[in-house]
C-alpha cells in the first residue's frame, strides 16, 4: 500500500507554545488529506479535510484559529496546534487519499502531550 | 447524517477460531467499503476494500458486503492473538467526499 509519512511520532510541550505536525505522502499525490483525533479507547474523529492549495474544511466545534491546516503541495499536509493546553493531549493522525478507488491510507500518528 | 454502526465488543474468539466482526451503515449510496485495523496506540492499517457484492477473499481475511441490506462484514479465518485488535470499518459514499468510519469493535483473541 501507499505511505504517509508523519512526525513527529510523539512530542511534549510546555502549555502556551505551539506544536506542528507534518504529513506526507511518500509515493503517491494526494489532493486530499485528512487530519483526526482520537482520545484514549474511544473512535477516530475528524478534525478537518485539507485540499491542496485551498483553504480547509474544519468539521464542527473544531476551532480553526487553534488547529492550522496548511496544504501546500500535493504531498505535504501540516497541523499546528497553536497555544496548545493540556485538554488538546492526544493522539494526531493524518490520512491521505489515493486513486480512484478512494484508498484511504494514515500516518503512524503523533501523541501530543501537554503540560 | 450518514452513520455507521459496529458492535463495539469486546469480541473475544479463542485462537484458531473465526472471527465475525459486522458493519451496518445508513447511506444508500454508499460505494466502497473498507476494514481497517487499529493496535493500541497505533494507526488505523488498512486490510480489506470492497465494492461490489459478494465476498472478496485476501489469505485470512474475507470480506462480505450486502448493498440491499446495507450490510458488510469482515471474517477472521484461523484468528491468532496477533490478531487482537480494534477493526473499524469505514464507508464512502461519493467520489471525492469524506469516509465515514464507525467507532470500531476491539477484536481480543485468546490463546
């Protein structure tokens, strides 16, 4: 299957700072990525759909200002989560689609902590 | 608002077993039709596609899917312990809009 790339696999920071995560897309071009989040045992939820060269789409109640999603090229997605707080602690993980069929593959994911 | 539903177990099959792990979603649309699995920790991993009815069978894994009754299934042949896992099942329903993925049934599979 295709590869997405994303790091940084786990990161810690200080409450106030800002955190970005990248993802690419190794060996295919992705017009369309995806960003999730996932608390601990619970499912998958969508934070927003990134389109190459266009602004995101962010899904309900997800705040768009703290969640950055820029889109620059068909193989590079990054999120900045900006003046993180403890409650944004979690599990970041990037998707990106390929080809017709509509294969959605992920990132290895980023566990972001926050003090 | 398109939904997906699965059982969210826990499942638990003892080793050798076959797993039967279910999917039922909303919009009738619907096109294509994905299992992912998800190990504690780790990223969903994609291991089954289907898109028309029928069975589609890869090693171990066999996927169903039933368009009139809105149904697809996922089975586990000879389940092993590494095999204990989240499965989610994920559907699309048009060429260029978002999956929807269901929360997932956590799969255990006892030695």
């Amino acid at each position: 299957g295709a590869v997405v790339s994303q790091h940084p696999s786990w990161v810690i920071c200080k409450s106030g700072t800002s955190v970005k995560i990248e993802c690419r897309s190794l060996d295919f071009q992705a017009t369309t990525m995806f960003w999730y989040r996932q608390f601990p045992k619970q499912s998958l939820m969508l934070m927003a759909t990134s389109n190459e060269g266009s602004k995101a789409t962010y899904e309900q109640g997800v705040e768009k200002d703290k969640f950055l999603i820029n889109h620059a090229s068909l193989t590079l997605s990054t999120l900045t989560v900006t003046s993180a707080h403890p409650e944004d602690s979690s599990f970041y993980i990037c998707s990106a689609r390929q080809g017709a069929h509509e294969k959605l593959f992920f990132g290895s994911g980023t566990q972001l902590s926050v003090l | 608002q398109k939904e997906v539903e699965q059982n969210s177990g826990p499942l638990s099959v003892p080793e050798g077993a076959i797993a039967s792990l279910n999917c039922t979603y909303s919009d009738r649309v619907s096109q294509s039709f994905f299992w992912y699995r998800q190990y504690s920790g780790k990223s969903p991993e994609l291991i089954m596609s289907i898109y028309s009815n029928g069975d589609k069978e890869d090693g171990r894994f066999t996927a169903q899917l039933n368009k009139a009754s809105q149904y697809v299934s996922l089975l586990i042949r000879d389940s092993q312990p590494s095999d204990s896992a989240t499965y989610l099942c994920a559907v699309n329903a048009v060429y260029g809009q978002n999956f929807v993925f269901g929360p997932g049934t956590r799969l255990s599979v006892l030695p």
